[in-house]
C-alpha cells in the first residue's frame, strides 16, 4: 500500500490529476481532417488517490483518451443558433487560456464571417490582433484553425481588413514556409485567398519588402504571392502600376536562392511580356490616323528599364518560353 501512495508522489503527478479532471479537454471539434493533439498523442496513465472508509488511500487508475482535433471546411460550416450572444462572448473567447474555447471562438468567428460578417465588420479591429496571436500560438490545433479563421476573413471582407493586414500577413508568410506539413498547407491557402481577396493595387506594395527577407523560404512564399496578385491588375492595371517597377521585382527574383522563387519570376516575366506586348497593339484610331505610334520592342524595352546583366537574364527567360510556345503549337 505505501508504494501505491508513492505513485502519487511523483514530480508532476498533481498537474496530470488537474489535466486529467478537466473535462473540456476531451472536447472533440467536428470536421472532415482530424489530427490527434501533439501534447496528447499518447495515452498516459494518471494516479488518483482517494481516502477509503477505513482511512487507507485507494488508488483509481484513470486513462486520459486521446484528443482528436477535427477542422471543419469552410463549406461545412453550419450558422449560429445566437447572433448576438457570440458578438458579445466573442473576444473573451479569443483571449481564452482554455485552447478548447479558444478553438471554439476562432470557429466562431469564421461563421460570423460566412453568414454574418457585417455584424462582425465593426469589430475587425479588435478581432484580427486576436487571430493573430493564436497564430503564434505553439499548440497545432489553435493555430491551423487560426489560418481556417484568416482564410475565411480574407474570402469575407477583402479590402475592409487592408490596416490590419500586415501582422496576419508575416505570420501566414512565416506558418507557409515551416516543416510541419499540415500547418503548411492549410497557410498556403490561406494565402491564396489573400491574393484572390485582397486588391492587388493595396496587396503588391505589402508584399514586395518580404521579397528581400533574410529567410528564403519567406522570399519563396511571398514571390508566389506576388506573382499570383499581379495578373488581377489587368492589362490596365498593370500600366497604371508600373510595368517597369514589376519587371525589375521579377527579375531580381531571377537569382534567388530557392526555386519556388525562381519560378514564380518567370511566371511573372511571361505574364509582364503579354501585357506589354498588348500595349504595343495600335489602337483602332490610331491606325486610321496617317501617322503610326511608335512601337518600342520588349527587349529594347527590358534593356532601358534593367542593368545589362538582368535585361540578358530576362530575355533569356522570356525567349526561350515563348520559343517552347511556339514549337509546341506548331
């Protein structure tokens, strides 16, 4: 019996008894992927001591079961019961110690963004720091569905969180470009929806200082972002911005370290080529007129614009993509 009351002696045994007694933590989340919480991966056998009628301690050997997290889709969201009431619990959700109400806040406010995001519109700013810090969060489960929560408020509200884009913006970049493949992911389309929501005019100049980040990987995500946002500009767009500011970005990515960088400054460098080669199209009034407009090649175009060295790496890019096109469809 006296080496059955030592296994409740040993260091840490109270704070597994307080674990194992508070039932909100066997709280499952319903949802289609399911991962089983990192602190919980195991199951652990708990000691819990209790006085018998005859003064001697019984000892109840309880099983801790395993946490599963399940994160629900977008599209499988279901409406809340109580509008009002999750407006006005909402923040003190958020700033929950409790990771199980904390999750259920931040599911909370994606509804709130499906189905009822103007009576969530005046507190974005209060929201969004929130968000944030639970994706800094180090538990899993709080900060995949914290990136579910940012995807969800980009698809909502678009250009509406463009002041309080920026935190949400580094913590995405930083989530994308990490090993934990699930967390990953889920960052990556995140971000996705941040191109596809936000405004390229007010997206591109946020983006562009993580082009030169010290971290590769941060370069690598957030060239793919830049190259995904520039094509929304449109033909017009993208002259009013400056054709010339985006080729000098794309060709600086030309020599980055990581491929995914690389790449991306291709896309983008074909894409820039189009435009530009639409510019050159005479209007219809302007053929008509005696004298023609003058139509400046790309790559006199590329050499004015770049150093010798880049205007001979873009055109390298450029000519030997559309030289494939051409051979391709021939």
């Amino acid at each position: 019996m006296s080496a059955l009351r030592d296994l409740n002696t040993i260091p840490g045994s109270e704070r597994k008894n307080e674990i194992c007694s508070k039932g909100g933590l066997t709280k499952p989340f319903a949802g289609n992927g399911t991962e089983i919480c990192e602190e919980c991966q195991k199951k652990n056998s708990v000691s819990l001591g209790a006085p018998s009628t005859n003064g001697e301690e019984v000892v109840n050997v309880v099983e801790v079961a395993n946490i599963e997290v399940e994160y629900i889709e977008s599209e499988k969201l279901n409406d809340l019961e109580d509008v009002d009431l999750s407006l006005k619990t909402l923040l003190t959700g958020l700033d929950s110690k409790d990771w199980v109400l904390l999750c259920e806040a931040l599911n909370t406010v994606r509804r709130l963004s499906i189905f009822h995001k103007e009576a969530m519109l005046d507190m974005l700013g209060d929201v969004i720091p929130l968000v944030v810090r639970s994706l800094k969060n180090p538990r899993s489960a709080v900060c995949k569905t914290a990136i579910m929560t940012s995807a969800d408020i980009f698809n909502a509200y678009n250009d509406n969180i463009v002041d309080s884009l920026d935190p949400l913006l580094v913590q995405l970049l930083l989530k994308s470009s990490q090993d934990k493949r699930f967390v990953c992911e889920a960052a990556e389309r995140a971000l996705v929806a941040m191109t596809t929501g936000v405004s390229p005019t007010l997206l591109l100049p946020m983006l562009q200082p993580y082009l030169k980040h010290k971290n590769p990987r941060i370069r690598a995500k957030a060239s793919m972002c830049f190259c995904r946002s520039v094509p929304r500009l449109g033909v017009e767009g993208t002259k009013a911005y400056g054709i010339d500011k985006l080729i000098q970005v794309a060709a600086s990515q030309l020599s980055d370290q990581l491929p995914e960088s690389r790449e991306a400054a291709r896309s983008l460098l074909l894409e820039l080529q189009t435009v530009y080669e639409k510019f050159q199209i005479p209007s219809p009034t302007a053929v008509s007129e005696e004298v023609q407009p003058e139509v400046d090649s790309w790559e006199n175009f590329c050499q004015s614009k770049l150093s010798p060295f880049s205007a001979q790496a873009v055109l390298r890019v450029t000519n030997i993509s559309r030289e494939g096109l051409v051979m391709g469809s021939s």
